[in-house]
C-alpha cells in the first residue's frame, strides 16, 4: 500500500439502486436562463394573482348578496299576503282619538328603523323584521284602501316601494359591507351615528314611524324622551311599531325603577293608546287566512314579532292641562349606568 493509500480516506457515494444520475441537457438547464425573472415581471405575476383572487371574492360577495336578497323577497312577499300585514295596516291607518273617534289622516313622511341588526341569516328574524319594513313601505305608499297583494316570481327589489317617496332610515352599528349594498338596493338610507333613539322628528304635517320590534326599553324610552313635546307626540305625529308599554308597567315591580327619573315610558302611559298585532293564524273572523305549508316563512314569524303593539299619543281627556305633558323626565345616559341596556 502506498504513502497516500495510508495517510488520506477516499469517499465514495452510493447512488441510489435504479435511477440514473441526473445529467441534464444544455437546452433543458438553459431553459430557465432565457425567462430571466426581473422585478417588474414578478410583481406584474403577484398584482395578477391578486387581481384574480380578488375577482373571485367579489364574484362570490355578489353571489352572497343576490342570494340574501332573494330570501328577504320572499320573505317580504310571503308577509305581504298574510294577515299579519293586515293588522299592521289596519293599526297604523285606524289610528283613533281616546274616545273612539278615528282621526283625520295623516300621511306616514319617514320610517325609523332600530333594532333590527344583522339580517343575513336566512330567515332570521332580523331578517323578517326587515322584509316586513320593506313589505310596510310599500304598503304606506300605495292610496288607501289599495291592499297590493300581486307577486312576481322574480321578486324585483322596485316593487317594495324603492322608488316610493317614503323613506326608511336604518341603524346597525355592526352592519357589514354586504348588507349595506343590499340596503342599498332596496332604497334604505342608512344612518352612520349611534343616536341612541335620540332622533327629534321634524315633520309636524305628516307623521313619522318607529320601527322598533323588540328593542331594549331604554332605547324606546330615549325616542320619547327626545320628542317630549305635545306638538310632536299628540295626534299621532309620532308612532312606535314594538314592544307593547303596557307590559313595562305590568312588569316594572321594584319601587326604584318605577321611580327612575329618566324612565319616560311609565310617565306616558296615561296619554298611550295602542292596537295589539296579532300574529299569523291568531286573527279570527270570515276574513281570515289559515298559514299553509308553503307559508314557511310565516311559521318562523313569532320568534320576530311576539308582543308587538302599534302605540300612539293622545291628549288625556278633560282638565284644563289636557294639552300639555308631565315635566320632561332627566336624559338618560349610558356613562351614569353600570347596567345599561344596549342602545
């Protein structure tokens, strides 16, 4: 053995059994070497990938969007047949004086949505409550005495009154982007601060309603609070679709929440008057209509309007006070309440 067979070790690598070296050709190893991947051309490949991406997200928003509005039609449709709608009508139009007498007519100028929230479930009853609105508007806006009880397969979004002149404001401090289009769509003005209920109406001529099944009893209580004035309360400038007052005095027990200064529902109660809605197959009489299997939509309708009144204002009879209103009660504010109720 020689001098460098003793000092030095040679290594000698296994190749795996069964494959080859690999040994490239010039034209294969060149190929790459021709497309040189420059920085324009790889952040051109990214804005492309992006794009693309991007595409697909909006497509399927748009898919998103058209199917939710499909589902509120119906919904929409389904109410407006129903008996439900009847009473709604019937409460809102029959608005009568505290001895009986049914009032002059007073044009409905804005609705005032709170409450509702997020409607994209389907057939949630954020949802129902908003096809009834939509459903409401039209509704209002067609003469009286006109029920529109026609329906379309396709369900276009201009047969809920989008080009009616009678607004619908709406609140959602959560509302997505999605559901902002879909409001759009329907001709829904969206209101972009939190104003607790604290909304002064302006139209004394007309009347302006509130929207508001199943709010919390302060957010009621604030609407009163920032309308506590005769010409603004009195003569049903002011109606409410929610909560039934009645059920706040039946159920208020502790002598300090019937003493709450800023609690204005129990201090206008004796000037209240309101008709109870009822609900889908409640209703007796020739005239009513039994819900079908294929009023789906209409079997779900409890959970969204349960204990639902139409409630207005009127002067308390007699005495030589009888138009003017207790002293306004204190503002609510949420910072002087550790338990407050969502507004």
């Amino acid at each position: 053995m020689s001098q460098v067979e003793d000092d030095q070790w040679v290594t000698v690598g296994r190749s795996k059994p069964g494959r080859a070296p690999r040994n490239k050709s010039r034209k294969q190893r060149g190929r790459r070497s021709n497309r040189p991947r420059t920085h324009d051309s790889f952040y051109g490949e990214r804005e492309q990938t992006q794009d693309s991406a991007l595409t697909r997200t909006e497509d399927g928003c748009m898919a998103s969007v058209k199917k939710t509005s499909v589902q509120i039609l119906r919904c929409a449709d389904c109410i407006g047949r129903s008996d439900f709608m009847v009473e709604i009508v019937s409460a809102i139009r029959g608005l009568q004086e505290d001895d009986g007498e049914r009032m002059s007519e007073i044009a409905c100028s804005e609705i005032i949505c709170y409450g509702i929230g997020n409607f994209s479930e389907p057939y949630s009853p954020s949802m129902l409550q908003l096809a009834c609105v939509l459903q409401l508007r039209r509704e209002l806006s067609a003469k009286q005495g006109d029920r529109i009880m026609e329906t379309n397969d396709d369900f276009p979004m201009d047969t809920l009154g989008k080009k009616g002149e009678l607004k619908i404001h709406y609140f959602e401090p959560e509302i997505t982007p999605a559901e902002r289009r879909m409001l759009a769509d329907f001709g829904v003005e969206i209101i972009e601060i939190n104003e607790e209920g604290k909304r002064r109406i302006s139209d004394t001529s007309r009347s302006t309603l509130f929207y508001m099944p199943h709010c919390p009893m302060r957010l009621y209580s604030n609407v009163l609070w920032a309308n506590w004035d005769p010409k603004l309360l009195f003569g049903g400038k002011l109606v409410v679709f929610g909560n039934d007052f009645n059920a706040y005095d039946e159920r208020t027990i502790r002598k300090e929440d019937r003493t709450d200064p800023t609690n204005c529902i129990l201090q206008i109660l004796p000037y209240a008057l309101s008709t109870k809605i009822q609900l889908p197959g409640e209703r007796k009489g020739r005239n009513s209509r039994p819900i079908t299997d294929d009023d789906d939509v209409l079997l779900n309708i409890e959970r969204a309007f349960s204990d639902t009144s139409v409630t207005w204002f009127q002067r308390s009879a007699g005495g030589p006070q009888s138009d003017a209103l207790p002293i306004q009660p204190k503002e609510y504010l949420k910072k002087n309440d550790n338990n407050c109720e969502l507004l």
